[in-house]
C-alpha cells in the first residue's frame, strides 16, 4: 500500500498512517499533499510523560498521525482554549484506544469543537486561512 505524503520509514508512523487515514485526510479533516505531510502527535504530551517519567518516544499507544497543519492547529487550540482541546483529545483517546477510525458521528464532533474555537476566537486571534480548509470524508 502507498502511504501518500508518509515520508517515515518508521513502523509505527506506517501502522498510524494505515489505521488513521481515510482517502488522505486525517481525523481532523485536513488532506494531507506535498505541502501538508502527515506528521505523528504524542496524545499524552510529552512534557507529561517526561515529567511523569515515562519514555517519549513514538509508540502506537500514545500516537496519531495528522498531517502538519492539523497537527499545528491543535496545538494552537490547546494554547487558547483548553477546554476545547480537552474534548478533542478525550475523541482522539476513544479512537487510539479502539484503533479505528472516527465513525460520521465523530468527524461531526471534531467539526463542531474546531467550529467553536473559531467562534470563540473571532474577537480575539486571527486564524490562519490554511486552518478552515478541511475536507470531510464518509
């Protein structure tokens, strides 16, 4: 199978792309192309498990790939709205845990909690343009 824009030669980035990538578009709904490659997030950051004292390292249990806008994107709602970020990341957990894909339900989700952000944030915090172009799957 071709792993389109998965440059890693590593397993776990090859086994995340296989389990987490529907038609080339992450669980966040962004398309992954020569701009946009896929990337592995730590889904237990890695400050908390060096601080814990835990490795760091890439593993499928503590792993997702989203491609490296979504990737950036996350974590700019991690810094401005925790609470939102909470919500997706207990999503991201179910997923990971269950080792599947997001069901339509989910994908609807995720577009509700990064619509909200984008709501809350209007005021506050332009978003970059390359944030609001996601790409929704069935």
């Amino acid at each position: 199978m071709k792993r389109k824009y998965c440059d890693s030669k590593s397993m776990v980035m090859k086994y995340l792309y296989d389990t987490y990538m529907l038609n080339n578009v992450d669980i966040l709904n962004f398309e992954a192309s020569k701009d946009n490659k896929v990337t592995y997030h730590h889904i237990i950051k890695v400050e908390d498990l060096n601080l814990l004292g835990f490795p760091t390292k890439k593993t499928i249990e503590n792993g997702i790939v989203l491609t490296r806008i979504a990737h950036s994107y996350l974590h700019l709602i991690d810094d401005y709205a925790p609470d939102i970020f909470y919500h997706l990341n207990k999503i991201i957990l179910l997923i990971t845990k269950e080792r599947r894909l997001p069901t339509i339900e989910e994908r609807n989700l995720i577009e509700i909690f990064l619509e909200a952000f984008e709501y809350r944030m209007q005021e506050y915090y332009e978003i970059n343009p390359l944030y609001l172009k996601r790409t929704f799957v069935s």
